[in-house]
C-alpha cells in the first residue's frame, strides 16, 4: 500500500516542502537516504558527503538553523542486499564490522551538522557510537536515540517499499525482537541505558504501548520516542477511506495514547496534519 500523501523529497525540493511546516511550527525531522546512484554491498553512499542525508543536513542547516535534525544510522537503504549492516560469506550478519561502519557514518552526520543520531539497525553497541563521537568532539553537542525496542513487525512494508530497503532474501527477524518477547525488549532497553543512550524509541507503536510504558518506568530520566510506522498509517488511512472513523478523531486518539503510555516524543508521518490541528 502506498504510504498516501508521503513523498520522497529531492534536495532541491525540501525547503520548499518544509518552509510552511517550519512556520506552522514544525520543530523537528528525521532523515532517510534513498539513493538514485548504484547500491553495494558495504552501504557506501551512506556517508557520501555528495549523498542524499549529507546533503540534506546542510541545507536544513542553512535555511532553518532552529531545525532539531535526527539522522537514522542504518544501511539498509544502501546494501544491495537490503539487510542492515555487512554480510559474512553464509549470509549472516557480521555484527563487529558492522558497528564499525555505522560508528562512522554516525560521526558523519554530526560533523555535517545533526543534532541527534537513531541507529536504527538493531546491531549496535551504542558505546562504540557514542565513542567516535567522543572522538570526534561531538557528544556534547549530538545526542544517540537508541532503537532500543525494535520489533520484527509485519507493519514497515510500506516504508521499505518507499525507501528501497526490502531485504533481497530471508529478513530481519534474527536482529529484531519478538512481537511477543517483553523481556528481551526490557533487556535491550536496560543495556542501551548502560551504554550511554540519549533517549530510548520503541517500534511501532500503538501495538507495543506496554513496552513504551515500560520504558518510561525503567529509565525516569531519559526521552522515551515511539515511531508510528508506515503500516500503523497506512491502515489507518485504509480505514478511513472505507468509513471506518474520521482521520483526525483516530490520529489524535493513537498519539494521545502513546503520550498516555509515557512518550515524550512521537514519530509519525501525520506530523503535517498534525501541525494543522493542534
């Protein structure tokens, strides 16, 4: 299903596209790379300074300095094969070399000039990110917001189709939590804590609002994030077009519910509606 009044936006598109949110009071974006070049398999346009996300947060930068900008750190959308880090030669996930790479690419969105990076890919050690931003003369000024709570939902289709990063073969399942495992998800929560993280997220939402509560128990002090994700909207959208309810009553009601469940912080594609109707 299409992700319906979403779009992927060229750099020579998105001041343009963000000027009225900005005026209406839009705060905060997050950025996906989605390559018009050729794919490889060590993800490496992610942190090509010429690329898509590089490129993007030097232009937010400029015209909108005020702007927050999160950066995903994966390479999904830039592997040919789709999955999120590097391969050994059986197909597994190499997860030391992998974190590598995601450490440099994160360091390389903060030189650019982002305020925060998501590691997305569910492989990190988040101390070796927040290490080469140490590095790097950054972690005062960058903030890590740990995927802490990622599941192998059946609710991101829409986005990987969107973002090119189907994977080619098997899927994520061996690097994502269970939909039914609370307690691995409060492990993963607990370590990303240890390790240094900023601000937890959980993902999707309104399914594992449990875990949203959970996390906002375990760790008082920090920004709890939940991410709305491209199938919660898409259904929702689905529902509406067939007279199930009204778009912003059932909008409002999901976001008023994640709040509810201790989020500090949602992530949604409504956030242009959003804008228009709080």
């Amino acid at each position: 299903m299409d992700l319906i009044n979403s779009y992927r936006w060229g750099i020579n598109k998105l001041e343009s596209f963000l000027a009225p949110l900005v005026n209406k009071g839009l705060a905060a974006v997050m950025l996906f790379g989605v390559l018009s070049v050729a794919k490889d398999l060590y993800g490496t346009e992610a942190d090509n300074p010429a690329g898509p996300v590089i490129s993007a947060i030097r232009l937010l930068k400029y015209h909108f300095p005020s702007l927050f900008i999160v950066c995903d750190v994966c390479l999904c959308e830039y592997t040919l094969h789709g999955h999120c880090g590097w391969l050994r030669e059986d197909g597994t996930i190499d997860n030391e070399a992998s974190v590598r790479r995601l450490s440099q690419v994160a360091v390389r969105y903060a030189q650019a000039g982002a305020n925060a990076v998501a590691p997305s890919d569910m492989l990190a050690a988040y101390s070796d990110i927040i290490h080469g931003l140490i590095e790097a003369s950054l972690s005062h000024k960058v903030m890590v917001m740990s995927y802490s709570a990622k599941f192998a939902s059946c609710l991101y289709g829409p986005f990987r189709i969107a973002a090119n990063s189907k994977p080619s073969f098997g899927d994520r399942k061996s690097y994502q939590l269970p939909p039914s495992s609370r307690g691995l998800a409060r492990r993963a929560i607990m370590r990303d804590i240890s390790e240094g993280a900023d601000c937890i997220i959980i993902k999707p939402a309104t399914s594992y609002l449990d875990i949203v509560s959970e996390a906002a128990k375990i760790a008082p002090d920090l920004l709890i994030a939940t991410y709305h994700v491209s199938g919660e909207y898409a259904a929702i959208h689905a529902a509406v077009k067939a007279g199930v309810y009204d778009l912003k009553t059932i909008v409002l009601e999901n976001l008023e519910c994640c709040l509810r469940a201790g989020a500090g912080i949602i992530i949604t594609y409504f956030t242009p509606e959003c804008l228009n109707w709080v």
